[in-house]
C-alpha cells in the first residue's frame, strides 16, 4: 500500500530537514495531480543525512531498477555519495533531491516554500512560484500539465482578476 | 466591485488567462476547485487512495488474464 502522507510524517517527526517538492506540491496546493512517488529536497549536512537514514532504513528503501539480487546497503554514509537518489520503499516511492533544478539546494528552496500544517505536524513545501520555476526549468514535456494547474493556481490566488 | 474567492474564478474563467488557458488545454478546474476545498492534508491523503485504487485495479487486471491464460492451456 502507498503511504506517502505517513512517509511525510515519519520525517516531519524525526525533525529531518526537507522541502516537499514535486507532484505532492502539487497536490496540496490544490493540484489535481496523482502521483505514485513523494518528491524531497533534503538538507546535506551530516546530521540530517543520519536522520534521513535512519527514518527511511524502516521502509527498506532500495534503488528503482536496481537488480533484486545485488545487496545494498542503505545509510547516511549511501546518501553522502551521492546527491538525487530514486527509491522504491515498503511505503511508496520515495525521491531524494540534493538540489532543484531552477531553485538550488535544500536553504534555497526553504526560502521558496511555505509551512503547511498536515494534521497534527507541519512541514514546508514548495510554493506554487517555486514549482514553477522547477518546472520551467526543467523543460520537461511531461511537466506541461503540471505547469497550466500551477499557473491556474497562482492566478487564482492573484489579487487581480 | 467584490473580489472573486480562488473558486469563484476558476469556475467562471475570464477569457485569455491562465485560468481559461488551463481549461482549454484539458485540465478539469472542477477537481482544482473539489481539492481547495479540502485541508492540504487530506489532498495528500486523497492521492495516496486514489494511486492504491489504481494499483488494486492493476492487480485485479492481472489476476483475470492470468486466470485466461490457464483455463486456455
């Protein structure tokens, strides 16, 4: 079963710094957008990259399309050699960026997000002009959905109309 | 003249914006406007049921042509 909103939590509670990014921004900006993995940008300092560990260790994370025979080993020390990982988790797939396109690293996009109260913990997310900006400067064909609902979005909450 | 709540605009789009733009390009603001509606929470909550129906869905695809496959062997 996917779990991404337990996933927030878990991390949210093990005070793991980390901005939501991605379609679950999306998502809880309004977005009508379903997506299958939770996209975050996480802090790179040594402290956060042990909290991060250990918080997902749980969910057995792997690698996506890494080969089911080969051993892994999952720990801070995995997530220091690393910057943007994409794994699959017992909870859901699960995305870890060291840096966003279009934004920066992990104090670049806390200035971009907003802090969301997700009953009962709260946790920052992208704002709607800082996912475009991701968006936009990806140039992915794939996004162009995701940017017309967050263009709708942001000239909904404009105080012009 | 009274401003216009978020809902109120993207459910009566004013031509040429990004609004009118979104809908044109086949997004339903109908689902934008269902989803504001509810807390930031329960948007996350609702993706989760919504990606689990999919992959029950999925599963139960499976299961049926796997069920053909035998009965035609």
């Amino acid at each position: 079963m996917i779990n991404l909103f337990e996933v927030a939590r878990l991390l949210s509670q093990a005070g793991v710094k980390f901005v939501i990014v991605g379609g679950i921004a999306i998502r809880s900006h309004g977005g009508n957008y379903i997506t299958e993995d939770l996209d975050i940008c996480y802090d790179r300092t040594r402290d956060n990259l042990q909290k991060l560990a250990d918080t997902l260790a749980p969910l057995n994370p792997r690698p996506r399309g890494f080969d089911e025979q080969l051993p892994f080993i999952f720990d801070w020390s995995t997530l220091q050699h690393g910057t943007n990982f994409t794994f699959k988790t017992s909870m859901g797939d699960v995305d870890l960026l060291g840096e966003v396109k279009g934004i920066g690293a992990y104090d670049d996009l806390v200035k971009d997000s907003i802090r969301v109260d997700l009953d009962g913990f709260a946790t920052q997310i992208l704002s709607i002009g800082g996912l475009i900006k991701a968006k936009e400067a990806s140039g992915r064909p794939k996004d162009e959905p995701g940017l017309k609902v967050l263009y709708a979005l942001l000239d909904s909450e404009l105080d012009e109309d | 003249m009274k401003k216009r709540t978020p809902e109120e605009k993207l459910l009566d789009p004013r031509p040429g914006g990004n609004i009118a733009a979104a809908s044109e390009y086949g997004i339903d603001l109908t689902q934008i406007v269902e989803n504001l509606r509810l807390t930031p929470a329960e948007r996350i909550k609702g993706n989760d049921q919504a990606v689990n129906s999919v992959l029950r869905f999925e599963e139960a695809m499976r299961r049926e042509k796997a069920a053909k496959k035998s009965k035609t062997l």
